[in-house]
C-alpha cells in the first residue's frame, strides 16, 4: 500500500515538472497590454438609430432600456384603467348597468 501511494505521489510530481516545462512558472504574470487609446472622440450621427446604439452603447444602457420597455406598459395600462382602482361597490354598480343595458338592446 505505501509503495502504491509513493508512485502514485512520484508520478504527480513527474507530471507538475513537465507541465512546469511545457507551459512556464503559473505565478508568473504576463504584461498585460492596454487597449489601445482612441484619438480621437466618437463622431455623433445626425440620426441616433438602433443599429448605432447596439454598436457603441455598453451593454448596461441596452440593459437598462430593454428592461424599461417591458416594464412601463404594464404600468401604464394600470394607471389608465379607471376600474382598476375603484370600489368593489363601484364594480358592481358598473356590471348591474351593462347588463341591465344589454338586456334591453337584445329584446
């Protein structure tokens, strides 16, 4: 059983060194290059289309306004619902006076 464990750990090793040769030191950090600055400012169309925005926009503004599309007409359909906030009594008054009228459209 030792033995066993003493290749096992000798072969481990074997295995660290040559990865060690073939790739390098791990720790050792590379230059990172900066990115290259621009010279000059981004030209500004005279039409702000979608297609432009996808192209220079980062991607939290395109975020922040998918997201204010998809929330702002549930909104707006409840503030314009004028029975979405009244009484329970006012509902019913409403329904009485549909059906009442429409009983006596259809006789």
């Amino acid at each position: 059983m030792y033995n066993l464990d003493l290749q096992d750990t000798v072969n481990e090793i074997e295995t660290t060194i040559n990865h060690f040769d073939k790739y390098g030191d791990p720790k050792a950090r590379k230059q990172v290059e900066a990115p290259p600055q621009r010279d000059q400012e981004l030209e500004w169309p005279k039409k702000i289309t979608l297609s432009w925005l996808f192209k220079h926009a980062p991607i939290t503004l395109l975020l922040k306004f998918i997201g204010a599309l998809a929330t702002a007409p549930p909104s707006l359909m409840q503030l314009r619902s004028p029975t979405a906030r009244a009484s329970p009594t006012h509902a019913r008054a409403t329904r009485a006076v549909h059906r009442d009228h429409w009983l006596k459209n259809t006789q």
